[in-house]
C-alpha cells in the first residue's frame, strides 16, 4: 500500500513527514485530534482511494 507507513517513513521510498508529525506533537485536546485524523484520512483518500478503516 502505497503511502503506508505515512507519517512515517519507508525506507528508500519516502522520509517522515516532519510537517505531520510536528502538528501531531503539538496537539493540546481531543478537538485537535479528531481534526487531525480528519484531514489525514482525507489526504490517505485522495492518494490511495481506499481510506483509513
């Protein structure tokens, strides 16, 4: 599955995502959390076209 380890890394098929990971840390309630599994899903969405389930 391409994009799985995401935000993580793969070796020799792509980096962690600092960005993803930095706003992940910074998170200071359970709002900011679903906001962002909300918008990584739709990210996973649009780039595999299978979702998170």
């Amino acid at each position: 599955m391409p994009g799985g380890a995401a935000p993580g890394s793969c070796a020799k098929k792509y980096d962690v995502d600092k960005k993803a990971v930095t706003r992940f840390t910074s998170m200071k309630n359970t709002e900011e959390l679903q906001l962002y599994l909300r918008d990584y899903e739709t990210k996973d969405r649009r780039t595999s076209g299978r979702g998170l389930r």
